[in-house]
C-alpha cells in the first residue's frame, strides 16, 4: 500500500515536469510562424496556414478568416501531409491562386473584411484616418503594405524529375502596419514588423519546403509601350533561410531525387523579380547556377493586394521619385576593378605631365657649349688580366672554382695629341682591341690596372670619349639622315634648337661625303638586303659619334672589311676630323674657334698608302709596346737603330728600302718576341710635325670643360625621359611603316587561323557537347596568343646589339626603351589580329558589353604574354634558349589552363602550380563573361530534357569560379606589373654592354 502511494506520487511529479518543460518549450511552428504568448501549444501563422503548427495551407474562405479559416485536411494518399488537391478546396468569388490567397475584385477584400471585423474602421497607423481608406485589390507588380503572389513553376528540367505541378506561394510585406491584415485574429505579416518576404512551394497540392528573408527593399520602374503603362517590381532581400519538409516529394520522399541538403544550403540574398507580363523570377546564387542568370522562371503569376486607397495614394508618390533614384550597386569586385584602372590612368596622367614639365624645362634652359676637341689621351702602364677557367667535365654544369690568369696588355704607356691621328698596330692576338675598349672607357670583365688621362682634364674626369667598334650596328630601316638625326636628337642637349640639330646633321653628312646617299636606306650589314656599301656604313657609324662632338674619338679596325680604295677614304676622313677637329654646334652669339681631335684607331695591316696617313704609330706585340711615337720611316729607323746597337735587339729584322713598313712593323711583332718594349716616357711623340696652336693651349682647357660640364657631360642622357620616348616612338613608327612584313604577316595568320577556328566552331549551340565546344573556342584564342607572342621575343633578340651599342653611348634610358617597343609590338601586333571574325563566326555573347569584357581580358592576356617574352630575350642571349623556354611555357599554361584537366583532380603535390599559369586566369575570366551573358544549356539526357545554367556546366566540368572575373582581371594586372618590374630590373643590370 505505501509502495503503490509513493509510485502514485512519482507519476505526478514527472507529470507536472513533463508539464513545465512544454510550457517552457513551446510548440514547433513550421512556414517560420511564432509561438502564441497566450498559448505556448499553438502558432501564429502567415496568411494562408494555419493548424497547431502552422502546416495546413488555408482550403476555402479568405485570409481575412486567420485563425478560424478552413484548412486542407492531411490525406494517407500524400503520406499523411495536407493536400490541396485532394481537399477539393473551392476558393470564393473575387480569391484566386492556389490556396485562394490572391484577391482578384476590390469588392471581395471589402467583403471579407467587413464579414470578419463588422464595419469597424480599418484602423491604419502612419496618419492616414481622415483619408479615403477604401479597400482596394491591388493586383500590380508593385507591393504597397502586403501582397501575395502565386505562380506555376514550369521547367523542363524540374519537370522531368517532378512531372506533376508545381506553384510556388509569396507573401511580400513592405510595411505590415499598413495592411488590412495586420489586425487579424492568429496572423503573422513580418517577423518584428520589418518588410520581409515568406515562400512556399507547393508540389502536387502538398507543401515541399518554405523560405523566408528579412529586411528587403522594394524597386519599382515604370515604362510606357504600346499595350500603355506597364510596371515591374523588384524585391532585394537579405538573410534567406530555407528548410525542407522532411519525407516531402522534393525532401526524401523519392530518395534518388533527394534535394534536402541543397534546399537547406539557401542562404545569403534572395531576389523576386516580377514585370508586368506575369512572370516573375526567384533568383538566388545556388538557384542561378542551376537554371540561369535569371534564377527561376515562374510563369501565369497572379498578383493580389488588400490595401487601403489611402495607403496607395499617400505613398505613390514617395515610391515613385525612390523608383526613380534608385540603381543597380556596383560589386566588389567592379569597384576594385574600377580603382585599378583608374589610379592606373591617373598614375599615367601624372607621369606624362611630369616628363613634360621637365621637358619644357630642360628646352629653356641656355645652351652655352658649341665646340669640341682640345683635348690629349695619356695612358701610364696600362695592365689587363682575365681570369680563364680551367676546362673540365665538370664545368659543364656547374662553375669552375680553379681558375687561370692571361695577360692581355703588360704595363703599356703611350699618348696623343689633340689633332692627332695614331695607329695602333700589332699582329692577331696582340691586345690591340682591348687597348682602343679602355681608352674609350668601356666595361670589361678583367682586371684593369694603370692611368688613363686627359689633359687638360684633371684626374678621374672625362671627357667625351666616342667609340665606334669593328661591326657596323646601325638601324637598317632608317635613311642616313635620319639616323644621323636620331643620334643627334638624343645625344645633344635638350635646349639645343631643333633646327641647329638638323644643321648640324646636314654638316656631319657634308664633312663625311654622305650627300649622294644621305636620303638612302642603310639596309642590313650583313648582306641580307641592299642598302649602302660597307665603306659607307663605316662612315655613317663614325657620323653617329661625330653628331655628339666628342673630344676623342677611338675607332677598333674601322677598314676592317673594306676594299683598299674605301678604306683610305675612311681614314682619310679621321685624318680630316683630327685636323679640323669635329663639328660645331652654332648658336647665336658664338664665336669659338676650331681644335683638333684626338683620333686613335686600330689597323690590322694597312697598305703603304693608308700607313702613311697616320701621325704617330703605337706597336703593340704579346700584350706589351714595342714602339709608341711617330709615324711614317720613324718606327724602322727606331728599330734599324735598336739592331746596330746589338744587345737584346739584335734579332731585329732588317727594313729593306720601299717595303712596306707596316709590313715590316708587323713581321717584327710577330716573329721577334724577345724585342725589349719600349720604355716608359721614351716615346717620340713630340716629333711629329703636328702642334697644337698657342692659342688653343691658353684657352683649350677652359673651353673644353665649359662644353662637357654645363652641356654634354658624359656618363648621363642629354634628353628627357619623354623625348626619348618621342624620339624611339617615331623611329618605330617608321620601321613598321617600312616593313610590313611581321604585322601582315600577324593579320593574316590571325585571319586564316580566325576563319579556320571560327568554322571549326562555327555558331556553336547551347547543349553540353556545344559548351564545351565553346570553351574549347576560348581556349584555342587564348593558345593562339601564347605562341604567336613569340614573335615578341625574336624582335628582342634581333634588336639586341643596336640596344646594346646606342644604351652604352647614353642615347636613352632602357625603361624609354621597352616602353616603345611594349607599345609598338602590342598594339600593331598583338591587339589589332586579336579583333578577328572567330568570336562572331563561333556564335559567343554577342552584345557589346560582353564583347569588349572578352577583349580587355585578351589584351591583359596579350600584355603578360608579350613582356614575359621580353624577359626571356633579355635574360639569355641565345635565342634558342629563349624560344625553347617559351615554347615550354605555353604547354605548361595549357596544361593547367583548366580546359585538358580539372584543377581539383590534380595531385596537391602539382596543384599549385595553377596559380603560376596566367591563361588559367585569362581562360576562367573568359568563360565566365561568357556564361555571365545568361547562356543557357539545352539538351536531353537518356530522354530526360536538361535546362539549366551554363554556370552549372562551367563548374563541372571546368571547376571556374562564377564571381571569378573581377579576380581575374586583378590578377592579370599583377602579371603585369610584375613581370614588368623584372624586365625593366634585368635590362638595367644585365642588357649592357660587356667586353
């Protein structure tokens, strides 16, 4: 008995538990409906459901009824859920839509009303009592307090899998304060009274998963047509929230067909579209993916809203001008992208404006330089060595650390006057080549020991020191004159007038005989195309240091391939220079008088009438002087005197009468190596019967380091960065005038190869195999551009020793240099071909925007491309080498392109060498302008009929990214400034020139 008692109390306290933990949890509420605060065991409904849990849609009455409206009973033919269908629901005069929640007559809202609430006013907040509160259906687009809508879903896609019909129910409340409903018995509008959106889909009469997004923004446009005024509305929404009923059709009732995860995974912005012809879309990212930019397309939809008259009339107003106000916000991404291009712009402006300030500048300021010359060359034991590796297996591959040293030149002294012009002779091998190179101050790899001076200059100054070496360099499209002028643009000071420049180029043209050829193209000096001779082109080469007014000029063998009659020419115009000196730069109010140059040249075996032209003769043999004074008989009668005198010279040769004595000087070099040099300070220079004027001995020295100081210092560039720009653009210009060739030979490859892509992929159509297809197309434009940018690198390695020599005579900085030939390679040569007939022939997004997205990704594509090519042309000096890099490249970028191979399949071990590959990026970019146009794919598989998004199809197969563009563009310009760093970097420190 007291055994039974205890259990008896047992049963209640767990009772009363059981009790307080119901309260306290309350009843589950579907369609996101609300405990009831008066009764935790029931829900506040959205209009339309009803039911303890909110789970029976309404059958019959209005959504005026609330809680007390008729509800679709559950049916064991739908698995125990409430079926419309089935219900046999009838919906009242002036109610529509499935469910009868849309009204269809004003009198039907008025009649519902007022059998619900009496004639009680409506009772409106917002200041409207007063006004016309009329109860009207609203049966637009547009939402003035809360609207329902209700549209047939029909896809072929969804259909194939759920044949039945499907509808999907809205309740769009802008302001639930304002609406007839907000006072109705067991209704919910909005949560916490904000504009918010509630969605069911309904699936052959039985709710298959609800939605819900709160706050949203309504916009609203009107445009007038034929058919008269017609409205659109779209609804913005945030924090969507989506659940799907379990054991639904759609949520596991078929479980081959199971989209519970996916319609659970809704989050983010949901967009309602609706126009005036009763189609409305339900756009979401998920959703888009699958069925189209557009997002859902939901057809025969009907509108219907219960609001006040006084409501429409008192807010239309204030809806219209933020309809009218109102736009589409740019992404992240467009803005990003936007400040990109624009501080690029910007950044530009200002660089332009600069060099033109600086430019302006530079041409005011005076010019008080006009003359050159003057000045003696006086080297003091002059020693060079180079380390030589020795050769072994293992050199091959790596550096050798053992190393050899060779004696080039062995304590070497000699000097020269102003008005001078010496030889330096001397067998093969003799050092003759590196002696003129350190005269005239050029880089070399040795190690370099002694005293290069001249006077009158102090020590450690230089004057200007021209060089012109064995090969003729010169600019092969160019005309004489204009390569004249071109030097002269460049190599004069900036405030020097044009017209004294152009004199002044007429003057060097007269001085050296060029007239009759003056309007000639050089043409190749290698025989490769005709142009002028080889004696002409030396004289050009030594016009090209004449137009700068050097004070020295170092010539290494300049009759070296000429013909006996156009090598005397030669020197004979040296020998003239060194006695008159160079050429004057005229400007008003000069009054200077001419001096001597100082001209040194290197000859291997001149004949008896070019030996006799120079002044003095400087023998070198093994590295070391044998002689080093004046010219003519002199060095045989030093050497006939050195043999009588026995000693160490007694192995002398012997000179025999009328032979020729360059001949002899070299026989001596070659076959009497023991002959002791010449000592130091020996020389017998000063007997040469050329003097300098008393006059220019006083005032040579001052006059001279007025000129290179103030105007034409040496080691710096005499033009602004922008004319050496001007000037390299306009030489350009007329090399691509001239020859034709590369850029019709790049438009008609690009065409033929256009027609033969775009026949290939001629109008391609919107099933999957045609998608594929279509990016295929893509990918073969963007292949194309990888390999046809190998032209890029063999202009680079062609036009590698003209750099070469004008960078090392401070014609232009290289930065002046790869920006004109970035300009003139891309645009003539890359981006013109690029606009071809393949992107309308293969049938792509045909509208302008997507047109020019597609070709501003190519032409960062076609920049990347084109200064990586620059790259390699400058970091190897074979150009094999180069080309073979290049060409391996581009099979590693379409290797990791995307198109052969899905990124995600790749091991993580090679994965990452996807972020290297730029067409990865140029390919996705254009493949997702492509998608983005709103392409959609039709096709069937095993007789089921396929209707989504080609985005869906692009991350499939492809693994593209949809938000990607932007990115890409980002990316592609960080190629770009990066690859352009490195090429500027590696042509500042290693395109140089080194002997």
């Amino acid at each position: 008995m007291v055994r039974n008692h205890g259990l008896y109390h047992l049963s209640c306290i767990v009772l009363v538990l059981l009790t307080l933990s119901a309260s306290v949890i309350g009843q589950t509420c579907m369609n996101y409906g609300e405990t009831s605060p008066s009764n935790a065991w029931s829900c506040i409904c959205p209009p339309g459901f009803g039911g303890a849990t909110c789970a029976q849609p309404g059958c019959g009455g209005t959504i005026f009824d609330g809680s007390s409206r008729s509800l679709a009973q559950p049916s064991a033919s739908s698995s125990g859920f409430a079926n419309l269908t089935t219900s046999d629901c009838t919906c009242e005069s002036g109610w529509g839509g499935v469910g009868c929640n849309v009204c269809t007559t004003s009198s039907a809202c008025q009649v519902a009303y007022v059998a619900v609430n009496g004639n009680a006013t409506l009772g409106l907040d917002g200041g409207l009592f007063g006004l016309n509160d009329t109860l009207v259906c609203n049966t637009a687009p547009t939402v003035w307090a809360a609207g329902e809508l209700s549209c047939q879903v029909n896809n072929p896609t969804l259909e194939a899998l759920y044949p039945l019909g499907s509808t999907l129910n809205i309740l769009r409340t802008l302001n639930s304060s304002l609406s007839p409903l907000h006072n109705t018995s067991g209704m919910l509008l909005s949560p916490s009274t904000s504009s918010s959106i509630y969605a069911q889909l309904m699936y052959a009469g039985v709710e298959q998963f609800f939605c819900t997004a709160s706050p949203c923004t309504q916009t609203s446009s009107n445009s007038i047509t034929s058919s008269g005024d017609t409205t659109s509305s779209t609804w913005t929404c945030q924090n969507l929230s989506c659940s799907c009923i379990q054991n639904a059709t759609f949520c596991g009732g078929v479980p081959v067909s199971n989209l519970t995860s996916t319609i659970d995974g809704l989050t983010g912005t949901l967009t309602v579209a609706c126009d005036s012809t009763n189609t409305c879309y339900f756009q979401q990212d998920v959703i888009n993916s699958v069925f189209g930019s557009q997002g859902l397309s939901m057809e025969g939809c009907v509108f219907g809203e219960c609001v006040s008259q006084a409501v429409i009339d008192t807010t239309n107003t204030t809806s219209s001008a933020a309809a009218a106000s109102g736009g589409t916000e740019l992404s992240g991404g467009v803005i990003a992208g936007l400040a990109v291009v624009g501080v690029i712009i910007v950044f530009g402006l200002v660089v332009v404006a600069w060099g033109w300030y600086i430019q302006r500048a530079a041409r005011k300021l005076p010019f008080n330089g006009g003359q050159s010359g003057g000045v003696s060359v006086r080297w003091s034991d002059i020693s060079y060595i180079v380390q030589s590796p020795k050769n072994s297996p293992s050199s091959l591959i790596a550096k050798s650390t053992i190393r050899g040293e060779k004696t080039i030149l062995d304590s070497i002294s000699g000097s020269i006057e102003s008005g001078q012009l010496m030889a330096i002779l001397g067998p093969s091998g003799a050092g003759k080549t590196t002696l003129v190179e350190l005269i005239a101050g050029k880089t070399k790899s040795g190690q370099y020991t002694g005293s290069i001076t001249f006077p009158p200059y102090a020590s450690g100054h230089h004057p200007r020191v021209a060089f012109i070496p064995q090969s003729d360099i010169l600019p092969s499209m160019l005309t004489v004159r204009e390569a004249l002028k071109f030097a002269a643009c460049l190599r004069l000071p900036e405030a020097l007038p044009a017209s004294s420049k152009a004199a002044l180029v007429s003057t060097v043209i007269s001085k050296l005989g060029l007239d009759g050829i003056a309007e000639t193209r050089i043409g190749a000096t290698d025989g490769t195309s005709r142009g002028i001779s080889g004696g002409e082109a030396r004289r050009v080469s030594i016009g090209l240091e004449l137009v700068s007014c050097p004070d020295v000029l170092v010539c290494d063998e300049p009759t070296s391939g000429l013909d006996s009659v156009s090598a005397f020419r030669v020197v004979n115009v040296l020998k003239e220079l060194a006695r008159e000196g160079g050429v004057a730069i005229s400007h008003p109010g000069s009054h200077g008088h001419r001096k001597g140059v100082a001209v040194i040249c290197s000859v291997h075996q001149p004949s008896s009438r070019l030996y006799h032209t120079f002044d003095s003769v400087h023998l070198l043999s093994n590295g070391r002087a044998l002689y080093s004074g004046p010219g003519g008989l002199a060095p045989a009668r030093y050497f006939m005197r050195m043999r009588e005198e026995g000693g160490a010279g007694a192995d002398v040769l012997p000179y025999e009468e009328g032979y020729n004595v360059a001949d002899y000087l070299l026989d001596i070099a070659s076959q009497s190596p023991g002959i002791p040099g010449m000592p130091q300070g020996n020389n017998a220079v000063g007997e040469v019967g050329i003097s300098v004027s008393s006059d220019e001995r006083v005032h040579g020295g001052k006059d001279v380091e007025a000129l290179s100081t103030q105007n034409l210092a040496p080691g710096m560039y005499m033009a602004t960065f922008l004319t050496q720009l001007q000037v390299l653009c306009g030489r350009e210009w007329k090399v691509l005038r001239r020859d034709k060739t590369l850029f019709f030979t790049h438009v008609c490859v690009a065409c033929v190869l256009g027609v033969f892509c775009g026949g290939l992929y001629y109008q391609t159509g919107s099933t999957i195999a045609g998608f594929q297809a279509r990016v295929g197309c893509l990918f073969f434009m963007g292949s194309l551009i990888a390999f046809s940018s190998l032209s890029a690198l063999y202009n680079i390695v062609e036009i590698r020793p003209l750099f070469l020599r004008e960078r090392s005579n401070w014609y232009y900085s290289p930065t002046a240099w790869l920006l004109s030939r970035l300009i003139f390679d891309v645009i003539p040569l890359r981006i013109i071909p690029t606009i071809a007939v393949t992107y309308w022939m293969a049938g792509l997004a045909h509208d302008a925007v997507h047109f020019f997205k597609f070709i501003f990704v190519i032409v960062l594509y076609t920049l990347v491309m084109t200064l990586f090519n620059f790259l390699l042309g400058t970091l190897f000096r074979n150009g094999g080498i180069a080309i073979l890099i290049s060409a391996l490249s581009a099979l590693y970028q379409m290797t990791y392109a995307g198109f052969f191979v899905h990124l995600a399949s790749i091991p993580p071990v090679l994965r990452w060498l996807q972020w290297l590959c730029p067409l990865n990026y140029t390919l996705e970019a254009i493949s997702v302008n492509e998608v983005g146009s709103g392409l959609m794919i039709s096709d069937t598989l095993q007789g089921v009929p396929v209707n989504v998004s080609a985005t869906l199809i692009m991350q499939l197969l492809f693994g593209f990214g949809l938000n990607n563009y932007y990115r890409d563009i980002l990316v592609l310009f960080a190629f770009i400034a990066g690859l352009g760093v490195v090429v500027i970097a590696v042509v500042w420190l290693k395109v140089r020139e080194r002997r």
